[in-house]
C-alpha cells in the first residue's frame, strides 16, 4: 500500500487506541531492512530463511533476508508482473505470490502466482502457474479511494484451498473472506465468511503447528494481532476461539507482513512510513497470547441501521448497556454528535457532516465496537 493512502487510514483510526494508553505486546526488533527492502508487503518463512517482496510499483523480485544485518541474501526474478504485490501465502511445496493489492477497487486483474519452493530455494529467475480470480459479487469498479470493499492485503494456504481476506474501505460492506483453488486457472472466487470486528487487514499467516490464522492490522496508535483458533488444519475455521492484542513495533508503524517462524516467534516486517525505518521484528506468541483460549470471538453484536444513514440519522440495536459513543469522519476528526437513549435503542444524530464513509465507536459496557457506516445528505 502506498503512502498517501496510509496517512489518511493512520488518521482516520487514531481513535481506535481510546483508552489505552500502553500497548499489550511491545514487538522486539530483529533488524532494520535495507534498501531495496523499502516497502516490505509480505513475508514467508521456510527452513529457517525469510523471504519478502516489494509492493506496487517495484520489480517482481523475491528477497531472501540476512536475519542479522536487514541485508538481501538473494534477490529471485519472479517471471511474472507486480501490479501490486500484498502478501506471501505457503504449503509445504508451494509459494503464492498475492497481486491483488486493488486499493481503488478497479483492478479486474486480479492474480495469484505460484512457484515451486524447490525453485525459490535454488535458482534466481523462476517461473510461476497462475491462478486468476475475480469477486463475483463486485459489480461497480469506482478507481477512487474508500469506495470498495475488493481490496487485500492477505492471503493463506490451508489444505487445497487458498483464503483471501479482504479490507474493505466501503462503510457498507464488512471484511469478507474468500476461497479459491490451489490448482492454476480462472475463477470466480467463492464468499465463505466476513468479519466485522477490524477494519483493516493488512498481513496474514496460518500455522499448522496448532491450527491458529494470525492477523495483523493498522489500528493506531498501536497495531493489532489477531489470533483465531481454527478447528481444522485443513480449512479455515472462524468459530472457534479469538484473542486481540495491540503491539507496538520499531521504527514504521506501517507493519503488513507477518508469518510463523520456528518454535513460538512471529515475525513481522513493515514498509519505510513518514521517514521512520522499516523493520524486521519479532514477538513470542506464547508468552503474548497465553489467554487467548479463554475468549470468543464477539461477532456482529452491535448494529448500526439504516447503513446508508440518511441526513445523518441512525440507531443502535443489540447493545448491552451504552456507555460512550463517538463518531468520526473519514479525514480521523470527531463529529459532533446528539445522542437520545432509551431502553430499547439509541438514536444518534451527526450534527456537522457530509455524504461519506464514518466510523462509528461505541463501549457498552461489555466490550468495544467499531462500526463503520456511511452517511448521505440530500
């Protein structure tokens, strides 16, 4: 992702931090990365060696990473084209390339490469199979900014299939998360589940070790790690048990690749933001995530409605007990806002707004939410 484009999300999502003031996991440094490893989008890890890539705009070139210095190992010319190149995704013989990064929701060439591990381990020009998709349920392809919900940035292999999840940038629409084959060709992607709870995704990882999709997400003034305990190794699961930390990183705090090394160390890379140097870090998932079995995972437990919200009007359902709301337009500035309480629901008006996206935070009592919606104005 670009960094324009972060800028705006970094302060759009400031507000997501409210209230805490410390993060739960301070991420360890390993390394910073050196040029040409600028804009770290994706990591894969085999054999105790870290490969990464460049996002869009660069060369489609694999790096493998010196550990101790941040330095290039070996640089592998991928036979293919980055359009925008987001994340790494492996089995035990196989390594995917996402080139789906579509911040603007106008790409209709939407790829996947695949390249044998034994190439990537050996040689230093390789070939790939690719695997072509597009989402079915897209029908509009705007080319502006905060307008699609088709963008990712994260991609996992699990079994025979291959799991994409989305950010969606559109209020209307939530985190969906697609399943494709392993086996090169055309397809139309398959919708098997959405999340609700995080807006945007930038990295993701599955370990089979112990059956656990890792995210890692922007979420200012901190990230956020999310783990979910999957009930199968050979498919995505998101029922099963859910834990969220904040992490702060070294230097960018523009943090996208993440992957499962050796024992319980996850490794994270991040791309150069506003002059601050990309790192290769590092956190103990053991020690960091100890809890995470004893939580589920709350899943669409307050509604906003009507979304769209007209002339700013909307209302609240299936809280607990309303504690604080708030509410902040696209540009990260708090709207002020009327808010009407009752037993059964709470009214909010935006006072001061126009059309666009907004996000909605709300504490019931229970827990956080995030809400993201859009509001029209005639």
């Amino acid at each position: 992702m670009k960094a324009w484009m972060v800028m705006l999300f970094f302060t759009v999502f400031v507000f997501c931090g409210m209230g805490q003031s410390t993060p739960d996991i301070v991420a360890s440094p390993v390394t910073p990365l050196q040029a040409p490893m600028l804009e770290s989008s994706g990591l894969a890890f085999i054999q105790g060696r870290i490969f990464t890539h460049n996002d869009s705009g660069n060369n489609p070139f694999l790096f493998e990473v010196d550990t101790l210095t941040g330095a290039v190992l070996r640089t592998v010319f991928i036979e293919a084209t980055n359009v925008d190149w987001e994340d790494l995704a492996q089995d035990s013989t196989h390594l995917y390339i996402a080139d789906f990064g579509n911040n603007l929701g106008n790409r209709q060439n939407l790829v996947i490469y695949k390249a044998l591990w034994s190439d990537v381990l050996a040689k230093d020009t390789i070939a790939v199979d690719t695997i072509a998709f597009h989402y079915p349920e897209q029908t509009v392809f705007p080319g502006a900014p905060f307008q699609t919900a088709y963008d990712a940035e994260s991609l996992v292999a699990i079994g025979d299939s291959l799991y994409l999840i989305n950010k969606s940038w559109n209020a209307n629409f939530p985190n969906y998360v697609y399943r494709l084959p392993k086996t090169p060709g055309t397809y139309a992607a398959e919708l098997i589940d959405s999340l609700d709870f995080m807006p945007l995704i930038a990295g993701a990882d599955f370990c089979f070790q112990d059956s656990t999709l890792y995210l890692i997400g922007y979420m200012p003034p901190f990230n956020q790690l999310h783990a979910f305990k999957s009930a199968s190794a050979e498919r995505l699961s998101l029922t099963g048990q859910y834990e969220r930390k904040t992490v702060s990183f070294p230097g960018s705090i523009q943090v996208e690749g993440i992957v499962k090394g050796v024992g319980n160390t996850l490794y994270f890379s991040s791309e150069v933001f506003q002059g601050r140097t990309p790192h290769l870090s590092r956190v103990d998932v053991v020690n960091s995530l100890h809890a995470y079995a004893a939580h589920e995972m709350r899943r669409n437990k307050v509604y906003a409605y009507p979304n769209p919200a007209l002339s700013g009007v909307f209302w609240l359902k299936d809280f607990v007990a309303p504690v604080d709301v708030q509410v902040f337009d696209a540009t990260g500035k708090q709207v002020p806002v009327r808010i009407v309480l009752s037993d059964e629901q709470v009214q909010v008006q935006v006072l001061e707004g126009s059309t666009g996206s907004y996000f909605v935070w709300i504490n019931d009592g229970v827990g956080e939410s995030l809400l993201k919606l859009q509001i029209t104005y005639e």
